[in-house]
C-alpha cells in the first residue's frame, strides 16, 4: 500500500527536513517487506488566498483516487503507536491501493474535506505546527512498520 502525506505549504531545507527524510528511508526500508510503501509528499499551495475552503480543494485533488483518507486534526481520535500500526495493516490488508494523511494549513482542514475521512487523527488536544506534524506523522508511520515487522524500536 502506498503511502501519500499531502500538506499544505512547503517544507524549506532545515532540521524538519531532515528528520523527515531520515524516517522517511526508515520506513520505505521497514515497510517493504510487509506491504507498505512507498511513502511520498504532495504540497500544495493557495496562492489565491481562499483559506480553508480552497485549500481543501487542492487537498481532496493530491488524494489518490480510492485512497484511505486520515485527516490530522486536534479534535479527532487519539491512537496508540500499535492501535494505529494495526489501523494501516487493516487498510493494507483489505487491499486498500493507498492511504492517503491531510494535514492542513494555519486554520486546520475545512470540515466538508475532514467528514469524507475514514479516520481523523489526532496527536493530542494540543495544536501542533504543521511542520512538527509532518515529523511526528513520518516518525509514526516508520514507527507502525516496524511493529508490524516485529522490529525492537517500539518498546511497550
């Protein structure tokens, strides 16, 4: 199943960056072998300033078609490190293409794009900036991979 992270803005050079790359190959690596990846960006951008609503727009478009949709947002569920590990086999083992994770930009997801996900997920009641969300997303998705591989990185 491949993986899509679609975001709005764009991610300059810096530790961020880096970050994500590094977790990035991790779990190309990790999830090969089981099915998962591999994992790509899509940013986009509205220049033309029409918020949310037009933002959801470029989003819903950089959505593969048939995808499994997971919204990040503040008010949605939390997982655990296994539970969400155990969300993405289920996509990948009713034979689900693609996931597809939203993050939106300053103001979050319009609501019309957020109620078509299957899942909208949260990483706590905190708002985190979407630049540290993309981090903690790719390191979540290394960190399913390796669970599912049976790997020592997730200790309970």
């Amino acid at each position: 199943m491949r993986v899509h992270i679609c975001a709005v803005g764009r991610l300059r050079r810096g530790p961020e960056l880096d970050l994500i790359d590094d977790y990035r190959t991790r779990f190309d690596r990790t999830g090969r072998a089981h099915g998962l990846g591999p994992l790509s960006f899509v940013e986009v951008e509205d220049r033309k300033g029409g918020g949310m609503a037009a933002e959801a727009v470029l989003l819903d478009r950089a959505v593969p078609e048939g995808a499994a949709l997971c919204v990040l947002d503040e008010r949605g569920k939390g997982l655990t490190s296994p539970e969400f590990a155990e969300r993405l086999a289920e996509w990948r083992d009713a034979g689900r293409g693609d996931a597809a994770f939203v993050i939106g930009g300053a103001d979050g997801v319009d609501p019309a794009l957020r109620a078509k996900a299957e899942l909208v997920l949260s990483f706590g009641a905190m708002v985190w900036p979407h630049m540290l969300a993309r981090v903690m997303l790719t390191e979540q998705l290394y960190r399913a991979a390796s669970i599912l591989a049976g790997a020592p990185y997730h200790r309970v």
